[in-house]
C-alpha cells in the first residue's frame, strides 16, 4: 500500500474521531528498514509524490483543516495537544 492509502484506510477515521471526543494513537512497529520513518514522516522531503507524504504531515493538515471548518461554524472550542516519540 502506498501512503494515501495507508492514511485513508486506517488514519483518517482516527482523526475524525478525535473530532467527537475520542482519543486516537499511530503506533508503528516492526523490523529495522522497514519503512516506518518513510510511513510515518516523509513529509519533510522535498520533491516527494503526494501520495507518498507520510502519516504526520497528513494528521497535521487535517487536524487544522478540522479545526478550520470548527471555528468558522462556530461549534466548538478546540484545544489541540499533539505528542511525538521516536525511539
């Protein structure tokens, strides 16, 4: 799977549920050269294909563009925590 689909599959449910309450956590996992820095946080990267960003530059834009079309309905006060760890 590419890393849109990744994202559509199984990310942004994750963040939009974080619009109704809940909490949610990424997790990846697995053998050294995997590709769970390229999954997770290519976005850095200049010159990428979209469908290649990774996981945190796609949360983090749907996150504020969320938060964007909150405020301008009016619904609701937004606090936004965010945590990273890269072990």
């Amino acid at each position: 799977l590419i890393c849109f689909q990744v994202y559509e599959v199984s990310v942004a449910p994750l963040v939009e549920a974080c619009f109704e309450g809940y909490n949610a956590t990424i997790f990846a996992y697995g053998q050294t050269g995997a590709g769970k820095t390229h999954t997770m946080g290519s976005g850095n990267c200049r010159n990428i294909e979209d469908d290649q960003v990774g996981m945190i530059p796609r949360v983090v834009n749907a996150i504020f563009r969320l938060t964007k079309e909150a405020h301008e309905r009016g619904d609701w006060q937004i606090e936004v925590r965010v945590s990273y760890v890269e072990i």
